[in-house]
C-alpha cells in the first residue's frame, strides 16, 4: 500500500504528551498512514533529569501501542525549536504536524513572538493541527523506575543487560527503565547514538529487537551515565 500521508506528533515533557500522541495515533489510523513522534530535547544528555527520563519511557511504550517510530532531536541552543521541526518534518516527507496549544501569553508572542506563526513560516504545505491540552495533573503515573547504567553483552546470539561485569562482549552500555511491578528485568533500554536516543525493549534480561546491534558498526556505541 502506498501511504500519501505521513503524520508527526511533536511532544515536549510533560504530562499532555501522552493525549497528543494517542490523537496523532488514532488519525494515523483512520488513515493508515505512518505516525512519527518527535521531541526536542537538550543537547547536553545530563540536562535530563529523572522526570523527563520517566516520560519518555511512557512515549516509547505508547508509541510502541501504536507503531510509532520516536525520534529525538537535540537542541544545541543555536537552532529554534521550530527549526528543528521543520527540518525533521521536511526529511521526513510530513504531510500532518500535530502539536500541542501553546501556553505563550499574548504580551509573550507580541515581545517574543508566536512559535505556531515561525512553525507556519517553515513547513510550507503540511498541515498543521494544533491539540487544545487541558490542565492535567502534573504527577505522571508511574511506570517505569528510575534509570540504571547497563552494559549490552553479547553471548550465544543474544544481547544481554548486565548490571556488572560478565562474560561476553560488550556491545553497548545504556540506561536501563524496568517496568514497575515486575519481578524480571523487562522494561526499556535507551541508547544514546551519534545524535539522537534509541529505545528498545528488554524482555527478561533480553534484548528483542538485535536488528539494531546487528547494523551497528564494530566500534561499540557511546557511553551513559546514570542521571539524578
């Protein structure tokens, strides 16, 4: 089937995320078409702190429900948000952009100016649909621990977490989400590449989906560390 639409959430932490992506989820099924979720987040990995790590846990899982790939862009602080958006729709040959109201003021897009308006100015002919978020409580429910630093082992064909040293070789170290109440090590492992993160799921200490390590190059990937 040849898809003539491609849909891309944009999300930025915080408890609407999820409301925006289950919409973006629903029209791209309606129109079964792709669905992307983007968020723009810090350039510097450390700038994430534990409440921005758990939700996007959440982002992968829902987008994972829906068939989602989750990209994300760092910000160097050198681009604008919108830039970055439309740059990414652009590759991506978007045809939908969804995104959430904006909570700017009308004195903050006089003095600051208005990001839907610099988002319109960029993206040309995609179609932007712009999500009313309702106040929501600002504690998200819980569904992933906090984050440990793992390594990726490789031993007998499959790819391993390990808190500690172990036999086989290390192919990749990483932040390890396990799913709350859960007595195995099942739950999301992210990856940080060259210039964006990269989820995947755990399922009992295994990683399933070994087409990622499998298209890696030989040098192993980059380190992380545990934030808090």
């Amino acid at each position: 089937m040849i898809h003539h639409e491609k849909i891309m959430v944009c999300v930025y932490y915080g408890p609407n995320g999820e409301r925006l992506i289950r919409r973006g989820g629903e029209l791209a099924r309606l129109l079964q078409c792709p669905l992307y979720v983007m968020s723009v987040i810090p350039s510097a990995v450390d700038e994430l702190d534990l409440e921005q790590e758990k939700f996007m846990a959440l982002w992968q899982t829902i987008c994972d429900e829906y068939g989602a790939s989750f990209i994300t862009k760092p910000n160097d602080n050198r681009h604008k948000a919108s830039d970055i958006i439309a740059e990414t729709a652009k590759h991506y040959q978007i045809t939908q952009l969804i995104i959430g109201q904006s909570g700017q003021t009308r004195w903050q897009e006089i003095t600051q100016g208005s990001f839907v308006n610099e988002l319109l100015n960029r993206i040309g002919e995609t179609d932007l649909h712009i999500v009313a978020v309702q106040r929501m409580d600002q504690h998200i429910v819980e569904t992933h621990e906090r984050g440990i630093p793992v390594a990726v082992v490789s031993k007998d064909g499959l790819y391993l977490i390990r808190k500690g040293e172990d036999e086989g070789d290390v192919v990749a170290e990483g932040l390890f989400f396990k799913e709350l109440n859960t007595d195995f090590e099942t739950g999301l492992l992210r990856i940080q590449t060259d210039r964006e993160f990269k989820y995947l799921k755990v399922s009992q200490g295994k990683v399933v989906d070994t087409s990622f390590f499998l298209s890696q190059a030989s040098p192993p990937l980059g380190h992380e560390k545990d934030y808090g």
